[in-house]
C-alpha cells in the first residue's frame, strides 16, 4: 500500500507518486520543499511560505523571507482569494481561515498546494522546469458549487534587493532605492538596473488581470499584518506604483465562473539577466524605461497552459532519469522509499546548496564547505557526473598551495571566505574522498590532469595551473607533514567537528569559538583525521594502483603504514579510540576523562580507515559504541556530555548536554558507525541502526520529532536533553549524501570501484534478497540478489548475463541491459 500513513497525522507518503502529502497545514515545524535543480531555486513550505533566489542566496535574492518571523514561517508565494466577501488562501496561511479541505503535495522539484472552501478550490503548482532562471505557478480554479461565481484572486510576492543582507538590514538606503515598471500582466522589478546591474526580476501573470499593486504599504497597509492585508480584503487592487520603501509584486485576477466551471492559467516569476542570456539591445527603451525585450519573450512563452504543463513534463522525466541510475526493491519499505527517492533528492539539494540555504541556514551566512561539499558529492555523483565535475573543480580551486583550504566560499564568486579563512585541518582530506568516488563512478580518470590551480597563486593567461592530482598529493602531504608530538594529525581549528576547539580558549562572548585564537603553536591533535587520513590514503593508492602507477601507490602505502602504527600506539584507550590530544597534551576521549570519555567520530573513522582490523579492536570499538552511545534515535555524538564550559576544548562544551555536539544525535557522523557495521558483517545491526535516524520511520513518534519524515535532519536531541527524540535543522546535512553510501553501498552493496561496480551486500540475516536496477557507465545492470541460507555478507556466486563471473566485481560492459544473478551464502 503506497498511501501509508505511518500514524502520522499530518500526512503520508505516496510512493507510487514520489511525493509526500501533508494534510493538515499546522504541522509541527514547517516543512519545507526545494524548487530548482541547477541555478534557480526556490524554497517552499507546505504553507507556500519561502523565497527565490539565483545561484547564491546571500548575492541574487530575488523575493524576500523574514526568517525567525512571528509565526516561523511567514512571507511566501501567496495567493489571496476573495470569494464574494471570503478571503482566504489555498496554502492556509497568512490568513488561516478555516478551509473545507487541504493538501499540500511535496513532490520532486515542485510542490502542489490545494484547498476547497464553499465550494470553490484553488490548487497551485510551483515548480522550476529544468535549465530556466524562472519559477512557474500553474493555477487551477473551480467552482464545485451550484451558482455562478465572482472571484477574485490576489498574488503577493515581496521583492528582494538582490543582496539579502543589505537589504534585511540597511534601510536608510534600500527604502530609497525601490523601482517597478508594469505592463500589462507583467510586473517589472527593476532596483539597482539604472546603476550597477544589468537583471531584473519579472513576476507575470497569463490570467485575466483587472489590476495590480507594486507597494507593500498600499497592499497590506502599516499597522496591518499579512494576514488582514488591505487590498484583498477590501477586493479592489489599488493599482500602486512603488517609488521607494517596499516593492511587491501582485496582481488582481477577476474570474467568473459557471457553476462547474474550471480555469487554468499561470504566473512566471523570472530572473532576467542580459549579460547571462547576452541580450545585445539598448539598455532602455526610452530615459526611465527598461529594455523589456527578453521580459517579453518569457511572457509570451508561458502564455499558454500547455507550454506550462510541458514544462512540468520535463521537471518530471528529469527527475524520472537521475532516478533511474539507482532503484532498489527490498524486503524493507523505509529503505525503498528513502533510497529511491527521497535520500537522492535531498543528495540534489546538499549538492546545490550546501549549507546555504533552508528554513535553518538563512543564506546569508555560510556558502559552500570545503569539507561539506565535498561529502556531498559522494551521494550525487552517481546522478549527474558531469557537475560533480565542475564543482570538484571549483572545490579545488579554493585550496591554496600549502594544502590547507579556505573553509567556505561564495557560489557566485566562487571565491574563498576570507574571514571564516581556513585552517581546520580536515578539510583538504575530504577532497580524496569525492575526486576518488567521482572517478569510480564515471571511469573519468582525466579530470586528474585537469588543471585547477590553487587559490593563493596568481593565474590565469598564460601562468601554469597545477593538475587535480596534484592537489591529492598536496592534500595527503599536508597531513603527514603537519602533525604533533604523538605523530598524529594537528588538529587546527577544528577538524570535522567544528565545535572541538582545542586551540582557541576563548572567553570572550563576542568572538568565534572557530576562528579566534591563535593555531600557530598549538601541538592539538586528532585521532578522527588520522582515521580519515588512513581512509584517503588507501583510495589514493588504489586510484594509483588502478592507473598501473605501482612505486606512487607504495609510497602512499608506506605513509598509511606510518599513520596506521602511530594510531593503534597511541590512541588505544582499552575498549575504545580516544578522540583528540588537547594543546597541553592531554587525551580526550579515554576512560580517564570524567566527561567527554568515548566519542563517536574517532571510532567511526578509525574502523574504516581500516584500523583494528588485525587485532579485533575496531570490533570492540564498535562494542563500546553500542553500549555508551547507541539509542532507539540513533547514536549520540559523545558520553557523559559535557556539563561546563571548558575553553580548552571550546564550543562542544557551550552546548546544553543532549544537543548538537555536546552528546545529540548528529545523524551524519552516525552513518560512519552503519558503515563499520556493514564492514564487519553486521547486517541486522547495520539496518537497526539505519532505521534510528531514518526520517521515514519517525512518522510514529511525529510530534516529537518534528522535523520533515521524508528527508534527514542534521540533529536529534540525543538522551541527556529533555527533549530526546525531537529533530532540527532539516534538508542541508552532510547526513544526505553518507546515508546513501549506507544504503545503496553499505547494505546493497552496490560499490562502483574503479575498475568496475562491486557487489557486496551486508544485509539482516531472515532477508530472502532483494533487487537492485543500477545504471553504471552507459550500461543497465538488473541486479538480484539471493540469501538462501540466511547470511548477512559474502557472495558464493555470482553471474551477468547467465555466465559465471570470478569474484565479485562486474566489469564495465559499455551500453546495453545485463541481468546480474548474485547468490549470498
Ligand atoms: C555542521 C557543519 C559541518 C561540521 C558539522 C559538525 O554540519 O556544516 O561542516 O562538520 O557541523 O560540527
Ligand atoms: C556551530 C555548530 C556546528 C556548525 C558550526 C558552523 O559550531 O554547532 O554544527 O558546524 O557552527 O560554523
């Protein structure tokens, strides 16, 4: 049954459709939903609450949100209707009038947001179809009653100045600044165009329009909210013309209806931006007057419903193509709904947003991550290889020529963060990472030789760039060269966990735990980077071995070996890998420490650096995970949490135990201990845990948690806070990407490696199999698998095509469709 509710109140999913249904509108946090896939994006809540922005939501903010608003979520693509008198919204709020039904339909790149209401209902589908700087709303009415109606419709969308941080906060200039044009159904906002910016944003409408308003204080008034905004109430558009203060774009359509009668028409909000689309015409038409030709051009290409619905089309085999690279059916429905759908979804807005943007990250403070980009990749690769490419690309060119990186950069610039600036010294590790699943995936060895130079060095025409190989081999130099009294890795700033700041004691509330202090002689050190770099070492010498590049690949080995002896000498506690020596020298993370004593990252990156491998410690490190920090809502970051701010270690003690890195739940961190389960066979173990922080079976426990069942969420209060259980910060976490390594790699066992697609499973013991369709350089592999005698791991054998194949690796067999038999035992 698709229509599962799962005993959640507010909604279901429907997995034939791909798309979860809300239908309540209270629900207990807003839950959001991205519109865009390549460089126009929206966000949208099931109240049709959010903003639009091109590219970078800090740089090209076209519409405007007030975060942290009164109620949370306030400001978004609205639509007033006035029915005779009756004023209310298909999306519930601003006004919250009570509606005879309501529904809002999450879907893949667009959501669907419906209600009925005395016999009238009004559904509106806002998407953006694949490859255009423009938002669609298909807007469909009906009159389901017995007597003609009079209906007026009222859109609102609040301008942005482009610049969101100008314009939430600089209002001595920006309420100077506002300029519109109308024409027809189209509204012009055209801020800045007179100076320095050559785009505008067009917001139109293809129904009939009786009217139109530009000012927000003509709209909705001055003393008056949202919800009581003037005009629609009153039914009469009043026809502003903004000069200054707030521009809003909003039309009045006048419907009349027949009983029974259906209308269909659109709105297009679009970012119009010459030199992007190389528009060679004057500038204005007339002095004052915009050059309104490509505004035009879009108009007219959506005046008709059905130029709409092919968009819609596209959106949808868009999404029915990245899809199909991986489709899994298992005896297990969270697993099949997350990892066919909805995991790989939210891969597509960890890629395109990295921590930017969502109901939590406001898209104005952190751009892209070295280090969470990076992570995000290894979750998208397998959908669009080609922009996994470029952005590796563009990661790369953020490292400078010592090996470190700069920790953030802009999307629009693509330039570093020079006051965030670098040095948190796990970052440069994670590029191995994405460069060597990118190429498992693709074959695509070539982009080693790309050159991509290091942001620190002047280039350009005619100045050498150095390779992306090149930056692997900085990467891993950095690491062993930069490393403390123990021989193992400085930490820096902070390595994966930003809150670990064992050199910046600050005691100064105004300043950043991250970055204030001085590194320079700090002798920290991280027992997580050595596992990490255990982990990228061993792909980079498999890469080398894979090019036929023996004496690289030893090289590389000898220095895991190194890093391999120094870990298991000094970072041992007894049952557990201690976490971190302080800049004093001292352990943290041991039996010895009265708080703080066993952290989850260390044990999750040790094991699958391949530490404790030979001597059964990454077994009993695994143990030890289970008994101090594994709950039914996953794995809490650390045990006993701590209790007082400590300025050694820095901001994971600012936290109040249970949240964030002071013993939550951080769900990403969690996937690295699902992936030492499958690595030592643990099938029954690996799926438990997969499903404690499985969003898709949270819809039990709803009111708790809180946050989005259908994606994950970067933390869940973990067992010392009073509200265990309940999740926040959904969408944009490194969760998205790992969980799907977990899935599709960990316990399918579908592994691209590099010289073809690995298949080994770690699955619960009483699975009778299960099928995988994966699609892996150009060719179609139908893969079934079979555990008749009830094991968790080890293929006895395996065939492509009804021909028996040694050892577990498919070769890459080119185009075409291939039946794969896999029988566990
Ligand atoms: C946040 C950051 C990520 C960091 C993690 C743990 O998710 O985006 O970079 O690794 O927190 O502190
Ligand atoms: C805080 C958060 C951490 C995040 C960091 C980003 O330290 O606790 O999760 O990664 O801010 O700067």
């Amino acid at each position: 049954m698709s229509q599962n509710s799962g005993g959640n109140p507010y909604g279901h999913f429907d997995d034939e459709n791909r798309e979860y249904v809300v239908t309540r509108p209270d629900t207990p946090l807003p839950w959001l939903n991205y519109l865009g896939q390549d460089e126009f994006f929206g966000l949208c809540t099931n109240t049709a609450g959010g903003y639009t922005f091109w590219k970078d939501a800090k740089l090209r903010r076209l519409t405007r949100y007030r975060y942290n608003n009164v109620p949370y979520d306030l400001g978004g693509r609205y639509l007033y209707v006035n029915d005779g008198g009756s004023v209310w919204n298909p999306g519930w709020k601003p006004v919250k009038a009570k509606t005879d039904g309501y529904e809002c339909r999450h879907g893949l790149g667009y959501s669907v947001i419906s209600s009925v209401k005395d016999g009238l209902s009004v559904s509106q589908t806002m998407f953006v179809p694949p490859g255009e700087n423009l938002e669609l709303w298909k807007v469909t009415v009906k009159n389901s009653s017995s007597k003609p109606k009079e209906v007026k419709i009222y859109s609102y969308q609040e301008f942005c100045f482009y610049e969101a941080l100008n314009d939430m906060t600089n209002y001595q200039r920006t309420w100077s600044i506002g300029e519109v044009e109308v024409e027809g159904g189209a509204i012009y906002h055209k801020t800045e165009y007179r100076e320095r910016r050559n785009h505008y944003t067009l917001f139109g409408c293809t129904g009939p329009v009786t009217g139109f308003d530009t000012s927000r204080d003509a709209f909705v008034g001055i003393h008056e909210g949202l919800h009581e905004a003037k005009v629609p109430f009153a039914g009469k558009a009043s026809n502003s013309k903004a000069f200054g203060w707030n521009p809003i774009g909003s039309h009045e359509v006048t419907l009349h209806l027949k009983p029974g009668e259906e209308l269909t028409y659109a709105y297009v909000l679009a970012y119009v931006d010459h030199d992007l689309v190389g528009f060679q015409g004057e500038k204005f038409t007339a002095p004052f007057v915009i050059n309104k030709a490509v505004g035009i051009d879009v108009m007219k290409k959506y005046s008709s419903v059905a130029a709409v619905d092919a968009a819609f089309e596209r959106l949808r085999s868009y999404w029915n193509t990245n899809l199909g690279n991986f489709q899994v059916s298992s005896p297990d429905p969270h697993a099949n709904r997350m990892a066919n759908t909805w995991n790989q979804y939210q891969c597509m807005a960890t890629f395109n947003m990295s921590r930017s943007a969502s109901m939590y990250e406001t898209g104005i403070g952190r751009g892209m991550g070295f280090r969470d980009s990076n992570q995000d990749l290894l979750g998208f690769v397998h959908m669009i290889p080609g922009r996994a490419r470029e952005r590796i690309l563009d990661i790369a060119a953020t490292q400078l020529s010592d090996g470190t990186c700069y920790h953030q950069y802009q999307p629009l610039t693509k330039k570093g963060n020079a006051d965030v600036g670098g040095d948190f010294y796990d970052d440069h590790l994670w590029l191995v990472l994405s460069v060597c699943s990118y190429i498992k995936e693709s074959g695509d060895t070539g982009i080693l030789e790309a050159p991509c130079g290091y942001a620190d060095k002047a280039y350009g025409a005619g100045l050498e760039k150095e390779t992306l190989l090149h930056h692997l081999e900085t990467s891993i130099a950095y690491t062993m060269a930069k490393r403390g009294p123990h021989g193992l890795p400085l930490i820096g700033h902070a390595d994966w966990n930003d809150c670990l700041n064992l050199n910046c004691h600050s005691t100064e509330p105004n300043e950043s735990f991250q970055t204030a202090g001085d590194v320079k002689d700090s002798k920290a050190e991280s027992v997580m980077i050595a596992g990490l770099f255990l982990y990228a070492a061993r792909e980079l010498s498999d890469l080398y071995t894979f090019l036929g590049s023996k004496n690289d690949s030893q090289r590389i080995d000898t220095q895991r070996r190194t890093m391999l002896d120094i870990l298991e000498t000094v970072a041992w506690d007894g049952e557990w890998y201690t976490r971190a020596y302080d800049a004093e020298g001292k352990v943290i993370g041991s039996k010895s420490n009265d708080e703080g004593k066993i952290f989850i990252e260390s044990q999750g990156w040790a094991v699958l650096g391949g530490a404790g491998a030979d001597n059964g410690r990454a077994r009993k490190a695994m143990e030890s995970v289970h008994k101090h920090l594994y709950t039914k809502n996953g794995v809490v970051l650390q045990q006993p949490p701590y209790s007082t701010y400590n300025k050694a270690y820095g901001e994971v003690t600012s936290y109040p135990p249970g949240v964030k890195e002071n013993a939550g739940i951080f769900s990403h961190n969690n996937t690295w201990i699902h992936l030492g389960w499958c690595l030592l066979g643990e099938g029954d173990r690996a799926l438990e845990y997969y499903h404690s922080i499985c969003p898709s079976t949270k819809e039990s426990q709803i009111d708790t948690y809180r946050s989005e069942p259908y994606v994950y969420a970067q933390m869940t209060a973990g067992k010392d806070a009073p509200c265990f259980g309940e999740a926040k910060n959904s969408w944009l976490t490194g969760t998205a990407a790992w969980t799907f390594v977990v899935v599709s790699q960990g316990i399918f066992g579908i592994q691209p490696d590099f010289g073809g697609l690995r298949i080994d499973p770690c699955i619960p013991k009483a699975w009778p199999g299960f099928e995988v369709t994966r699609k892996f350089r150009g060719a179609t592999y139908h893969i079934e698998v079979k555990n008749p005698n009830g094991v968790s791991k080890g293929v006895k054998t395996l065939s492509v095509d009804g021909k028996p194949i040694r050892g577990n690796v498919l070769p890459v067999m080119g185009k075409g469709e291939h039946r794969v038999e896999v029988i566990l035992g």
